[in-house]
C-alpha cells in the first residue's frame, strides 16, 4: 500500500512509530494501554523530551496531555509558539505502573527509538524536562538543578544539536521556585534556538542562497518556526548585564565534569501521583 504522504520525514516517523507499538523488549508492554510515541512537527526546529507517559497519556496515546502538559503549553504561549509547532516525545514510550520512575533496563530498551526520533526530525534544540531524559541525551549523571538554563552544544545519534535541560513542568506545578525558573529558562528559548550548528551556511552566503542547503538530506526543512519572529516580548529580561546565553549565577554551575554532586534535585519521578491533585488549584501564571 502507498504510503499516506510522500513526505519523507513523516513516513520515516510512521514506520518508526510502527516499531514502537509493537514493541515488547521491556515489561511495561505488559501493562501500557496505548504506546505513546510522540507528536507535533516533524520539521520544527525544536523537540521537547519527558519522562514517561503518565495516566492520561497512557489512556489517549498521546504524550503531555495532563496537568504537565497545559503547562507545557502555557509556557510555549510565552514565547508565541503552540504544542503543534513543536515536536514531543518521551524517554519512555510506555507508562510504568503507578507512575514510578523509570527503570535502567526500559530505559535502555526505548533509548534507540529516542535517538531514532531525533535522527529523523534533526531539531536544531532538544528542550529536555527533568532529570531522566536530560542524563539519558547528555550522557551525564549532572542532575537538572545544576545544568538547567545551560545550552549544551553535542550530538544524538549523527545529529548535532543543542540540548537545552530545563525543569519538568510536573515538578514545577508543585514547587513555585522551579515554576519561575522554569518560566525564565523558556523565556530563552529563541535564543537557544538562534544559537550556530556547524551545518549552517555563514550568513553571507545564506543572503545569496534560493533554499536553505544543509547538508543532510533527506530530512531537511525549508524554515521553521515562522511565529517566533511574532513572539511577545518577555515579560522578563534575559539576562540584560551578561553575554547572551551566559549561566545564570545563583542557580547554576556550569556542567564540568569535576563538579561534586548536586545537593539537592526535583523530585525523582515528576508526575502527579494521580489526577485532580494540588496542580488543579494552582494558578500558573
Ligand atoms: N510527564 C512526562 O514526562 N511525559 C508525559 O507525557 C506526561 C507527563
């Protein structure tokens, strides 16, 4: 059968997705209803990546539907973009039982399909939420209190890109701190994302250019996120006094790897123990 779309990045997500709901290399395939695989735009420039499916994603197969995930959309508003503009996945495509914390052994099983997914969308920033998918693409055990707000510039899979760890919105719906750091970390996320890669063209030759020639077809986009140049202004400066992008003093050390542990980290599983919790009652912004 033809597929449903000549679009190249999009059949390579179908087939990949296909995979996924077949998928029985962990246990959670025993327990999950639905697989949730992710969704958005496969040619954005930005991918976001949580922790795991919780009750209402498992139920709708769709991932960052619950409390975190209106607060995932409240934050991209604050920047101009919406969840379509984006693409969303997780480290894991299944729900462990009562939402505890992912084990080693799914992480390892899902890890390919993670890795996959970004292979084929080539997002220019992969924006990751708390501490599991930020140690799990970065390779590092540094958790998200220290590296959050830092852009790390590395590869996934054959892709270059920045990974930009910022705090699980479940975490920050309970913790009115994290929520605004949270927020200002959002905040600058246009500027992560006008951060250079070495695929781009410099921009002189980019003004005489009729299309935008990176150099790893077959999953280039033409242009992305058109609505940030119509972002609202920041309701918060971005950092006026330091160059652009500098880590923010009090919050965090820059990710060396001689660094001691951190001290203290967000709450290890992020998700709400169950529906209807404080989350509701709270005013988000
Ligand atoms: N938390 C996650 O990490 N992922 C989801 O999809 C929902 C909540």
């Amino acid at each position: 059968m033809a597929p449903a779309t000549d679009d190249p990045v999009a059949v390579a997500l179908d087939e990949l997705r296909a995979e996924a709901e077949a998928c029985e290399k962990c246990l959670l395939s025993a327990t999950r209803t639905r697989v949730v695989f992710g969704e958005g735009d496969p040619h954005s420039d930005l991918m976001f990546v949580g922790e795991a499916p919780g009750y209402h994603e498992d139920q709708q197969g769709r991932p960052f539907v619950g409390q975190a995930g209106k607060l995932l959309e409240q934050l991209l508003q604050t920047i101009g973009l919406s969840r379509e503009q984006v693409y969303i996945a997780n480290v894991l495509k299944s729900r462990p039982p009562n939402n505890r914390d992912p084990k080693p052994e799914e992480i390892a099983a899902c890890e390919p399909y993670l890795v996959r997914q970004v292979e084929i969308i080539a997002p220019r920033v992969v924006c990751t939420l708390g501490n599991f998918a930020t140690k799990l693409l970065s390779g590092s055990q540094t958790g998200i209190t220290r590296v959050h707000g830092i852009p790390q510039r590395t590869h996934v899979g054959g892709r270059e890109l920045y990974l930009y760890p910022i705090f699980h919105p479940a975490a920050a719906l309970y913790t009115p701190a994290m929520l605004e750091t949270l927020k200002q970390d959002v905040l600058r996320l246009p500027e992560v994302l006008g951060l250079p890669l070495g695929g781009d063209v410099p921009t002189d030759e980019a003004a005489d250019a009729p299309v935008a020639p990176r150099a790893d077809p077959p999953v280039r986009r033409p242009i992305v996120l058109p609505t940030l140049a119509a972002a609202p202004e920041p309701t918060a400066p971005l950092e006026p006094a330091a160059p652009a992008l500098e880590p923010k003093p009090p919050q965090v050390q820059p990710p060396a790897p001689a660094q001691p542990p951190a001290p203290a980290q967000p709450p290890a599983s992020p998700r709400p123990p169950a529906p209807g919790g404080p989350a509701e009652q709270l005013g988000l912004f």
